[in-house]
C-alpha cells in the first residue's frame, strides 16, 4: 500500500496544474486555437481502479505513450476516444487511423509531453527527457495495463495526475496522465520538500 | 451472468449460462480452465512472471502463484483434474518502454505455459503476442466456447464446438 498525505497529493496535483497549462498552451500555439485544460486530478488507485477511472476497459482510444527518463522515470500518456482523435486530425484534413494520422498524434504527443515535462524539470530541478512517442489504437484496458506494468515490477497501486484538454471551438478533448514510477514520485516530494 | 475478471483477480462458474471475462488485456494473459464434461470454467488475469513474495495478497497476479491458485478454483467448483483444459490469452508487446519491463507479454506467456507443462494441464489453444489487446470470454454453454476479440474485430472462437473443431491457435 501506498500512501500519500493530501498535502502530498495537492502538490502533485499543482504540479500536474502547471505541468498541463504549459502543454496546453503549446499545443494551442500549434494548432492556432485555444486550449483550455481542467483542473487536474491527484489520485492514489489500486491498478484495477485505475483503469475503470478511465473508461469502460474496452472502449476504443487512441493512446499516445511518451516515455521520459532522466533523474526520474515516468510515463506520460495521452488517450483519445476516436471521435476526438477524428476531430483534431480533422483540423489538418487527415485521418487518424492512418500513417499520416498517427504521426500527427505522435507529435501532438511530443509537443504535450515536452513541454509538461520541461516545466516539471524546472520545477524540481530535474534533469528529464521525453523519449520519441508511440501511438496505439486499441482496448482502453490493453494500453492501460500494458503502461502500467511497462516496467515489469510489482505495483499494487498506481498515482495518476490526470487532466483534461479542450480544444476550443471543436469537439475535442483528451485525457491527460503521467505515470511516474513509484521511486519517481519519492524524489518529486523530496524536491518539494515533502 | 456476464462475471469480469479485472487485473489481478480470478474467477470459476459451474453455472450454465455464466460468461467470465478479461477485458482489454495488454501484456496481461488470460489463464482459462476448462473440464469441458463437468461444464466448469475458472479464470484468471494474470499480470507477472512471479511474485517476490510467497504471501502476496493478490496470488493471481503472478503466474508462480496463480497457476496452482487456479487449478484449486476450478477442482473446488467440480472440475476433474485429468480433464482440465487450458487456453492462453495476452501477452502482447504493445510499447517498447524498455528496462525490465521488456517482453513483460512475453515472459508472461512462457512461465505460465512451463508451469501448466509441470502440472500436466494441455495447452489447447493460445491467442498471444503480436501488438494488439484482446478480451476473451468463456461461455458456460454446452460447448464451453471460449471467444478472442480484437480491438475493432468480431468474437472469434479460440476453443470449443465440436471436439476436433478448434481453430488452429490464433497469433496475431
């Protein structure tokens, strides 16, 4: 069992706050729109929970895997039902399920992921590093588990900082996680003095 | 009754009409247990090789553990030892994320494959590896099918109907 304080929790979530502003402004900057972001959510959640927060384990998404690694290992992942993922490939007149598609998807990934973690490093003095994206389209339940056990250690509950992007004026919106590992999210807190 | 088998859990029927399932699994395998002349079914969504501990609260999670785990759910709900059947659903390497976690799908699938050899359950038939997720359903129907889906596909039987009917083994 894990265990977080709430204060603990409300500094990941303003973390993840400034994390998501920063992409959100970034992928607004690229698409020429404006992107408003919820605000985040900090939950602990045992693995099997984590999963049914996201969505019916066998809806279709979309799912955009950044790794990141650097002074801490973690995982962002961006996952878009198909509709949306419609809508914000629509934007540039391709589909998403195509070559083109999916590597539009992986550079929203990039631009997300980017600058979410470049003012997470600032932040906590970190050095961190996005690695290239991965895009897959299947069973929310698949790309989930598959994230989650990515790094083959025994997990019992998983933290995710989850936000949501809206782009304005188009029916699009994403969910936003990062998935740090359980060691990560020690060094983040102890940074914050935690 | 449609019972969901999430990650790290199992679960066995006698009933007739009773469907178990894994939902969208990834580099998870569903482990299915069938003794097709009692009309039994267990399953179980197994997450990891093997456990670090010997007492984890969720035995189903790791193969080591949930293979004889399993075979004790399925005997307890009537089946016979000598007529157990076993089908592999999973394991796929959806992400390269590197470290340890590498082939986790695969891995999976060849320890739970060994430890069924060592406890003398056949292997009928698997739908494992490749890139994509699946769902599999057992249903408790005079047949005991088991179907395989695929993100955006049709249910396709892996086993059951007619003996000597099976598909050949499913592998994406």
């Amino acid at each position: 069992m894990t265990a977080f304080t709430d204060l603990q929790l409300d500094a990941l979530r303003e973390l993840a706050n400034i994390g998501s502003g920063n992409a959100g402004t970034a992928l607004g900057s690229m698409l020429g729109k404006t992107v408003d972001i919820s605000v985040p959510t900090a939950a602990v959640l045992p693995l099997a929970d984590a999963i049914a927060v996201a969505g019916r384990p066998d809806e279709l998404r979309h799912g955009i895997v950044v790794p990141v690694v650097g002074d801490m290992e973690a995982i962002v992942l961006l996952l878009f039902p198909d509709a949306d993922a419609r809508t914000l490939c629509g934007i540039y007149g391709i589909e998403p399920s195509t070559p083109d598609g999916r590597s539009m998807l992986g550079e929203v990934g990039n631009i997300l992921g980017t600058n979410y973690i470049n003012v997470l490093a600032q932040m906590v003095s970190m050095t961190l590093e996005p690695r290239p994206p991965q895009v897959v389209e299947d069973m929310l339940g698949a790309i989930l588990e598959s994230v989650l056990l990515g790094r083959g250690e025994d997990v019992d509950h998983a933290l995710i900082l989850d936000s949501s992007l809206m782009v304005e004026d188009e029916q699009c919106s994403l969910s936003f996680l990062l998935l740090p590992d359980h060691g990560g999210v020690r060094q983040l807190l102890e940074r914050l003095g935690l | 009754m449609e019972r969901v088998v999430r990650m790290g859990e199992a679960s066995a029927s006698n009933t007739p009409a009773d469907v178990l399932a894994c939902i969208g699994l990834g580099s998870c395998i569903g482990l299915a247990l069938v003794d097709r002349s009692k009309g039994v079914a267990a399953l179980a969504h197994v997450m990891l090789p093997s456990s670090a501990v010997p007492d984890p609260p969720q035995p189903h999670k790791f193969a080591d553990l949930a293979v004889p785990a399993l075979i004790d759910l399925a005997l307890q709900h009537g089946a016979r030892r000598r007529h157990l059947e076993a089908a592999l659903i999973g394991g796929a390497a959806m992400f390269q994320l590197g470290g340890s976690g590498q082939d986790i799908g695969a891995r999976n699938t060849a320890a739970i494959t060994r430890l069924l050899g060592q406890a003398g359950v056949p292997v009928r038939a698997s739908a494992t590896g490749g890139s994509t997720g699946r769902t599999v359903r057992i249903h408790l129907d005079a047949d005991m099918t088991i179907t395989v889906r695929q993100a955006g596909g049709r249910e396709q039987r892996l086993l059951g109907g007619r003996a000597g009917t099976e598909p050949k083994a499913v592998c994406a």
